[in-house]
C-alpha cells in the first residue's frame, strides 16, 4: 500500500475516528449488547449457569444442554431504542445541538435446536446489532454543507453449536459461528476538505461488507442441586475486510469521485466470563456472571483505505479502548409454574477514552435497569418479554471539533437508550 499523498486522501482516514464510533454506536457494553434473549434481558444479561433458552447460542452454549428431550423452535426480536445528542458551545455562533434522527432498530433472530440422549445440536442465526446515528443534513455536524452525516454497522451470526453431557452434572459445548459485518459512513472531514459516502438505503446490510468465522466453548457444572456454575469462552472474530464503493466530494470545488473503500481488521474481540445461579428456594432463583471483553486487542486502532483510481492508501487511527468488565445480577420469582417475573442489572464502565469520543459514537452508557415476564402457555407454547432501561450518560471530548487555525473545542455526547426484547419458543 501507498501512503498518503494527497490532501484529500490523508485527511479521510480521520475518518477512522468517525468510523470506530460505528460499533458503538449499535450497543450498549462497548460494541456488545446488554442481554441476548428475552429471558437473560429481563435478568440482567446474566445467562451462564442456568437454562435459558436457545438464546444460550450467544450467552454460553453449555446450557443448551440442560433442556429436556426434544426440539425447540425459537423466533425473537429486539428493538433497540437509543437517544443520542451531540452539542458544543461555539465561541461566536454559541451553543449549537444536534439529535439522532437513528431511535429505532430491529434486530430478528431464529434458531432450532434439538436435544436427543446425552447431545443437543442446532443452528440459529441472529443479527447481533443493527444501529447508528443519523445526523442528516442540516445539523451543525454538516457545517452548512447540505451533506448528510450518518454511521451504521451490522453484526450478524449463523450458530452451529453442539453440547454434551459428560454426566448429570457436567456439561460442556463448542460452537462454530459463521459471522458476517457490514457499516455505512456519510461524515464530513475534520479539516473541511470534503465528504466521505459509503452508505445504501438498506435496513439490513452497509454498502462495505465482509465475512469470516468464529467460535465458542462452555461448560455447566452442577455443585448441587440449588447450586449452579458455568464458563465460556468466545473467540476473537476473523472477518475479511469490509469492502465497497462510495464517493468522495472535495471542497471547495464540489468535485465527487468515484472511491472504493476498504475497512481493514475490524473485529469482534475475544469475551470470557464465568457465572453461577442459586435456586435459593423452590420459586426464587438468583443468577450472576461476570464477563470479560478485550477491546484492547480488537479496537486498538482502526484502519481505513481509499482507492480513488491510483492505489490503495491506508491510514491508522488510535482508539486504545480498554478491557472492560461487565457484572450482571437477576434474579427470577415464580408467581406460579407458569408464569415467571424476572428483574436485573447490567453494570460496566465505558472503554472508549474521552479523547476518542466523537458524535457518531455514543458509546456512553453504563448502568441498565431490567424487567421482564416468562409464560408457559401450554401445548409446547413459552413466551418471555423484558425491557432494559439505561439511563442517560454524558462525556466530553476536550478536542472533538478540530478548527482552522489548528485548534480543537470541546464537544459533548449524551446517551440513553430502552430495549425491548420479545421471544416466543414452540417444543416439540
């Protein structure tokens, strides 16, 4: 690869900073969500030592083999609501606000898995996220340009798993995960020698796309029978880069020329955890896991390449987001055999710095507040429902704007967000 040899080129990969926001900018601890599955959302996102559905493929697939005999078919939907504000105070022009018009995003899954003797086996395929920020055209983020900013990414995961229980207290499983990612950028450069569009209209895949593979192992022991622990370890993703075409408009001139854009090693970190669940009586069950999430290793630098006819150029852009610990406590009451109320927390400190804050990357919240119902509806019919509340967060950046005489001012992002979780399981 080159290096930068042109204005337009070497500024575009600040970029990057706009990029990285991306995978944040869709979740709730760093790049990950609070929860999968309704049942572990209502409870916090705690989810490795008990029985928690088909959700299992994504929280530890050990417990998929807990189930009975038989087959589950399971449909789910989550619906990430986020409010995301950028604002500045601006010397002359004085205070400015921007608001995501991005506060609504579905995300589906779908799985089948059945238990037969000492193996229980599947697939599922979930899309893990699917969120952005869209500023539009017409905020203070465009600087009077007409230009849209806007930032999305989307995760997604076809599961193969398959558990066996060495005995009747110990359970261990590994999983292959086919992945795929895909991310949309419209940001104005820093400097204001243009604008970078790689973006489409689809509601389910970015116009740079790219695929790999991953895999998960687990364990279930049972310490008693009121006393549960469990183990997991998910791989670091190895996803080709993501590639696609867009445009680059360069100022003051207006000109728009063809780009291709190449997104290099993004991946989705390695994550570890351990968790246990205490039925502490016949119809009150407490749950709690404490996860491990590598950023340091994933999200060290992002890495954006331009190709406007001439070559490739490359550039690195530091993100040095930390290693985070996440602690997830729920606790589950039987009003009755079939009908189960459930509420959590999920609590984990923020890994992006400051310095690396930026408006189309609220990775700002921190504490979530969850609730949730379970029915046995009878006939092989369970339904579980929760919400996940998190309240708003606010962070400066003390040089989010660059100006044109090589300075830098302060700009703020602020971040709340609810989910609701729905999840509905036919066994057979």
């Amino acid at each position: 690869m080159t290096t930068f040899t042109t204005t337009p080129v070497r500024t575009a990969l600040l970029l990057a900073l706009g990029a990285t926001l991306l995978p944040a900018a869709h979740a709730t601890n760093g790049m990950n969500l609070d929860a999968y599955g309704a049942k572990a959302g209502a409870m916090g996102g705690a989810s490795f030592a008990f029985e928690n559905g088909n959700s299992a493929l994504m929280n530890n697939p050990a417990t998929l083999g807990l189930r009975k005999e038989g087959s589950s078919l399971g449909i789910g939907m989550t619906l990430l609501q986020p409010n995301v504000n950028t604002s500045m105070n601006h010397p002359l022009a004085g205070p400015m606000n921007a608001k995501s018009g991005g506060d609504a995003y579905w995300m589906p899954s779908v799985s089948l898995i059945r238990k037969t003797g000492k193996l229980t086996y599947g697939v599922g395929m979930l899309a893990q996220g699917g969120m952005g920020t869209e500023y539009g055209s017409s905020s203070f983020l465009s600087n009077n340009t007409g230009l849209p900013m806007r930032s999305e990414v989307g995760f997604g995961r076809l599961m193969m798993p398959l558990a066996y229980n060495v005995n009747d207290d110990f359970t261990v499983a590994g999983q292959v995960d086919y992945v795929w990612a895909s991310m949309d950028v419209q940001m104005l450069m820093p400097d204001g020698s243009g604008h970078v569009n790689f973006s489409n209209n689809s509601d389910f895949s970015g116009q740079t796309k790219g695929n790999g593979w991953a895999f998960k192992l687990g364990g279930h022991y049972k310490v008693s029978d009121t006393l549960a622990l469990g183990a997991t370890f998910h791989s670091k993703t190895d996803i080709g880069d993501l590639t696609g075409s867009g445009s680059f408009t360069a100022f003051p001139s207006g000109a728009v020329m063809p780009t291709n854009f190449k997104v290099v090693d993004f991946q989705w970190p390695q994550t570890y955890g351990v968790g246990m669940a205490w039925q502490a009586t016949s119809t009150f069950m407490v749950a709690a896991d404490v996860k491990r999430l590598k950023w340091s290793d994933s999200m060290k630098t992002f890495r954006l390449a331009m190709n406007m006819g001439a070559g490739w150029a490359e550039g690195a852009m530091p993100q040095n987001w930390k290693d985070q610990t996440v602690v997830m406590l729920g606790v589950q009451y039987m009003l009755n055999p079939n009908v189960a109320l459930r509420a959590g927390v999920n609590h984990a400190e923020n890994p992006v710095p400051d310095q690396t804050l930026n408006p189309l990357f609220p990775a700002t919240v921190r504490t979530h507040y969850t609730m949730g119902v379970g029915w046995n509806a009878g006939g092989g019919h369970t339904w579980a429902a929760s919400v996940a509340i998190a309240p708003k967060v606010t962070r400066t950046n003390p040089a989010m704007f660059p100006t044109p005489t090589g300075g830098a001012l302060p700009g703020t992002v602020s971040h709340s967000q609810t989910t609701l979780r729905v999840n509905y399981n036919y066994n057979f």
